[in-house]
C-alpha cells in the first residue's frame, strides 16, 4: 500500500491511543502525577521554613528530570514509540517547567536578598515561552495539525533547565535546601550571585534556542494544512466521517 501524506497522517490520528500501555508513557503520566506534589513539597519548604520539605521536592525534581531522559530512550531501544507519548512527553515538560518558572517567580519576587528579587522577572521569560508552546500545540490540534516530537535542542534545553533548577533549589541564595542558610536541611555550598544568574541565563538562551528551532517545521506544517490541498483533505476526512456515521444509524 501507497503511504501518501494523507494516509500516514490518517493512520497517526487512528493510532493516537493504540500501544497506550507503555513504560515511556507510564513514566510521562508520573511526570505529570508529580508536579502538584513538587508544588506543594515547594511551597512548605519556602513559607514553613522546613528544610525536610525543600529537599523532597528536590528529589521530586530530579526523578521527574530522570523520567524524562529515560522515557525517550526506552521507547527507542524496545520499540515502544507511541503517537500517544509523542504528545504525553512535551506537555508533562510544559507543565514541568512552568510550574518550576511559576514557584521560582515568586519565591525570587519576594526574596530577602535584592539580587534575586531583581532577577526574578527572568523566570517570566520561561513562563511565556511555555505558555505560548502549550497554546500553540493546542491550536495546532484543533486544526488536525499534530505537533513534532522534541528533536535535539528541545532535549538538551530540557535537560540543562532541570539542571540548573536543581542546583538553584539545591544550593540557590537564600532558598537553598543544602546552602549556608538558617533552616537549611545541611549547610554544604551556596552559589555565588553572579553564578546562578549566568546559569539561569544560559537555560533561557538554550530554551529559546530549542523554541526558535521549532519554527521552520511548525511554518510547514501550518502552510501545508492551509493549502488548497490541505484544506481539501480536511474537508474529506469530515464528509467521509459523516457518511460512516449515518450508515451506522
């Protein structure tokens, strides 16, 4: 059989819950499960000044980022690549990392240490980014277009942000769960100012990066759906849908 562009995409949106049950996209629902419970881990560390609770949800953050570098490759190495993961995997980072930007805004806003008060419109940066993806994706949905799994620079701009995120919750100024600070569970190492601003910087230059590195297929993706051709397509796939469903009354 012929596998034109209309038949492949007809067999993607037919397939999106076929092969579900996958370790990849067990991991990816985790991802997901564990964000509120980072949030909350977050926030007790920060207003009940309870440094048990800061460190639990350092180590939420680093098996959700763990989650995140496994699921691809296991779906690669046993063939479990799934229609369904291809969309679990970047909303579970989306949600990720807006709610890490969200609690990072805040606490850096109401920070003692002026530094990080000034430093913490940065975050916002990561806030609209995330929020014009997740809307796009879901404009892109609603018009049959499906979103491209994360190539490259997606993936190593994820990983340096998980990164950078754990050493700041880790060893941040005035928030860390093990830096020289009242309330820190163990006082190890505090990172110097002008070293967590640099790091943060180069997750925000890497995640725009991986953002404007999207753009090129997203443009063909929509010009294509837009087309004459397209819209052709689209219009086909509704009226045959509709002859299916009077047949079956």
């Amino acid at each position: 059989m012929e596998h034109t562009p209309e038949t492949t995409k007809k067999q993607e949106t037919e397939g999106l819950f076929d092969n579900v049950w996958t370790v990849p996209n067990l991991l990816s629902f985790i991802r997901i499960l564990l964000i509120p419970v980072f949030a909350v881990l977050f926030y007790k560390g920060q207003h009940e000044d309870k440094g048990i609770y800061l460190l639990w949800a350092v180590v939420v953050l680093a098996l959700s980022g763990l989650s995140d570098f496994f699921d691809g490759k296991i779906a690669r190495r046993f063939n479990q690549v799934s229609a369904l993961g291809k969309l679990l995997d970047p909303i579970a980072d989306k949600l990720t990392q807006a709610t890490i930007a969200v609690m990072l805004f805040f606490t850096f806003l109401h920070a003692e240490n002026q530094t990080l008060h000034l430093f913490a419109w940065v975050f916002l940066l990561f806030i609209v980014k995330e929020l014009v993806m997740l809307i796009g994706g879901l404009l892109m949905l609603m018009y049959d277009i499906r979103p491209g799994a994360a190539e490259i620079f997606g993936k190593a701009a994820t990983m340096v942000f998980y990164l950078v995120m754990i050493a700041i919750m880790a060893f941040g100024p005035e928030i860390g769960a093990f830096s020289v600070r009242d309330g820190a569970i163990v006082q190890i190492f505090t990172l110097p100012n002008a070293v967590m601003m640099v790091l943060v910087v180069v997750a925000v230059i890497m995640t725009f990066t991986a953002f404007f590195s999207y753009m090129p297929e997203t443009h063909r993706q929509v010009k294509e759906r837009f087309s004459p051709e397209g819209k052709a397509r689209v219009q086909a796939e509704k009226e045959k849908k509709a002859a299916l469903k009077n047949a079956g009354k």
